[in-house]
C-alpha cells in the first residue's frame, strides 16, 4: 500500500480559533502600530515594561544551583518543603493546626492545580457541579471542564455599579444542593478586580458550611491586592470553618516565576485518615498524566521563604509592585476623569489586582483594537500594569472616545 493510501490520522483535525487570551498577545506582536499598547496577557510589567525577576528570587535561584547536588526525580509530590511553606504561606497561624488534615502535591503552575483538583472531584464524586464566577477568568471553564465535571456559573458581577452582585451571589449559592463545589477567587477577581469584602466573605462561609457546599479556592494573586495577609483572610475565614476545601496556588506573579510553572494543589480534608487517602489519589493522578513536577521554581521558592532576609526582600518587592498597580489605577482613573466630565472612576481607584473591566462591549473592543492599537481580550480585560506614564494619555484618551 502506497503512503497516500494510509488513513492519516490527524488530516481530520481543522485548526481552531486562537486562544482568547494568548492570541491577543499574538495579534498585538503583528501589530506595526508605534503606538500600539498590549493590556492583555495577566503578567506584571515594571515603568520600562518588562516583567522582572525579583531581586530575592535571583538570589534564592542563585543559592538552589549553587547548593543543587542531584538532578535525581522528586517524586509525584514534587518538592515537599515547598509544599509545606506555601501552603505555610497561604494559610498563616492555620497552617499548624490544620496539617494532619491537609495533602498537598506541588502542581504546574497554578493552572495544573485548577486541573489536576478538578481530576481529583472527578475521581470522588464524578456527577459534582462546580459552580463558577460569572464573569471569571477565561481558562477556568476550559481547564475545570475538561475533567468530564459539569460546570454551571453563579451571578458575580454587577457591571453597571462595578461591585460584587453580592445578594445574587448568595441566592445562588444559598440554593445549591449538597456537594456542589464553589470556585472561589481567593482575591484579585480575574477579569473584574472587584473582591468581597471580610464580611461578604464571613456570610458565604456561613452558607458553605450550612449547605455542605465544597469551596475550591483559586489563589494566583497573593500580594497583588492589599498585601500577603489581607489577600488570604477570605480563604483563612473559610479554612477555619469548612470540613473540606480545595486550593489552587500559584507562584507566577507574586515570585514572577510565570515559566517556571510552580504551583501546588492542598486539599483540606475532614481528617487525618482522608487526607492520607486523598495524598495517594493526588499523586496517581499526577503519575498517570506527567509522572512529576518541575524542580526549579519550587525549590526557589522553598530557598527564599526559608531565609528571613530573603524572604523581607521578597514581601518589600511584592509591595512595591502593588503600589505601582494602585498608582496606575488612579492614575488612569483621573485622565478618564478629565476627559470625562461628571463620569466618576472611583470604581477603578477601588478596585484590586492586575485587572478591572472596561466596559466595552465586543464592537468598542474591536475599534479600541482596529483604530486604537490598544489590545484586550475579547472580555474587555485591562491588565492596568500594562499601562505607563508613557501611554496613559494615550490610553485614556482611547478609552475614553470610545466610553464617551
Ligand atoms: C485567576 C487565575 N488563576 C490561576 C492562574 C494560573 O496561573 P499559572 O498557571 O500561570 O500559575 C491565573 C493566571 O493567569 C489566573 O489569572
């Protein structure tokens, strides 16, 4: 039989549409545009535009390869230190007390801890729903959903206010079965930067745990909001009330390890027993779809939160890019304001993280895209760190002829 005549096996497949996210960094790099401006893809960026590796994290990175004996396996939970410290790191005070009951495996990156936790609920309990933001961030459906689970959306946002849509959310949640799992963004809502506050976060506890509803806790922005502690009392609130709890941690932006894929799943148990039982199902899952984790990043990070000097430098550094993000916030937020008479953008000075909502609609981000150079992803998501004293005006003056 001639090569043409075999029955290729891929010839079927039609290329697919690019990623929401991934293809607006795509369409801006073709963009010729001297004026062009990329407020898309979630990575922090300094007045230069770069995206650093913080000075600490050099310094740990720099101690690992020094001190590094063996390029030996580290097992399906990857590296147990990190494990311990992040976790450590996330959970404060709680972290001691609650150790028995808790299975961490060390995962890639944050997004491998949203899959591999979904895995995980899949084996459990395979007809669980989980229940997500709406909006939320556009790879949370696409990675929670290809586990085979069901995924449904609780209301999130009031747009025309830019607050949480707090009595819908609870409804919501105040409705749901037994069992059903709830996708929490721990703080720095992707796309909306709006946050609940320490109370809202006490009453969704209260249903979670009256309801026997599952929290799964997406932590990517510790730091980035208000600071390493105020951006986990939400998650600690929960933590020190729930029986069970999943936790997605990533170690991308606030260690500005994006590459380097660091990450870990815990899982909170209701005992000792099931966290046991819960380790074994973590690590035959990670053996069954990539055997194990990457070393390098977790061991950074394990380097850095172990040394006190390392560690100060790391949280003065994670301080002062929030404080570049809330400068730029209001920054932006009085340009629009100039030139937008009688509008207020108060909402923009308020609101946490890396990402707010324009407002747009698909035809005002296409024009903002086409006639503007200034890219977002088709949900209209500003990454305010892509904004500089260099292009604000710019920017504004876009955003605001199209808001206008
Ligand atoms: C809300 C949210 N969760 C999780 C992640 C996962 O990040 P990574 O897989 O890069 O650690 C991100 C990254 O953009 C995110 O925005």
């Amino acid at each position: 039989m001639g090569q043409t005549d075999v029955p290729q096996m891929f010839q079927s497949l039609e290329p697919l549409p690019p990623d929401p996210i991934l293809g607006v960094t795509a369409a801006f790099r073709r963009d010729a545009s001297p004026l062009k401006v990329d407020l898309g893809v979630g990575v922090y960026r300094d007045v230069a535009g770069n995206t650093p590796i913080p000075a600490a994290v050099r310094a740990a990175e720099r101690a690992v390869i020094e001190s590094q004996t063996t390029k030996t396996y580290v097992g399906p939970a990857g590296n147990v230190d990190f494990n311990e410290r992040i976790v450590g790191l996330a959970l404060g005070p709680l972290a001691g007390p609650l150790r028995e009951r808790i299975a961490t495996i060390q995962t890639v990156g944050g997004c491998g801890a949203l899959r591999l936790g979904a895995e995980l609920l899949k084996v459990a309990r395979p007809d669980a729903i989980v229940h997500v933001s709406d909006p939320t961030w556009a790879n949370h459906e696409p990675l929670l959903g290809s586990s085979g689970l069901r995924l449904e959306r609780y209301p999130y946002y009031d747009a025309a206010r830019h607050e949480v849509a707090f009595d819908a959310m609870l409804g919501h949640l105040t409705g749901l079965p037994a069992g059903a799992v709830v996708l929490l963004h721990a703080c720095c809502h992707n796309p909306t930067g709006v946050d609940l506050t320490l109370e809202q976060w006490g009453a969704i506890a209260d249903v979670l745990e009256k309801r026997g509803l599952v929290p799964f806790v997406d932590l990517a922005y510790q730091g980035f909001g208000d600071d390493l502690e105020t951006d986990v009392v939400g998650l600690r609130t929960l933590a020190a009330r729930v029986p069970e709890l999943l936790l997605a941690l990533s170690c991308s932006k606030n260690f500005g390890l994006y590459r380097e894929r660091t990450g870990a799943l815990a899982v909170l148990a209701p005992n000792g027993g099931t966290a046991i039982a819960v380790a074994t199902h973590q690590a035959r899952l990670a053996r069954r779809m990539y055997s194990m984790p990457p070393d390098h990043g977790a061991a950074v990070v394990a380097r850095l939160l172990a040394e006190p000097a390392l560690r100060e430098d790391w949280q003065r550094e994670v301080a002062a890019m929030v404080s570049r993000m809330q400068s730029l916030r209001a920054l932006l937020a009085g340009k629009l304001e100039e030139r937008l008479p009688g509008r207020d953008f108060g909402w923009l000075r308020r609101q946490r993280g890396m990402f707010s909502l324009l407002g747009l609609d698909a035809a005002g981000i296409a024009r903002l895209r086409d006639e503007h150079h200034v890219y977002v992803p088709p949900d209209g998501r500003m990454n305010v760190a892509g904004i500089s004293d260099g292009n604000v005006d710019y920017v504004a003056s876009a955003v605001a002829r199209l808001l206008g």
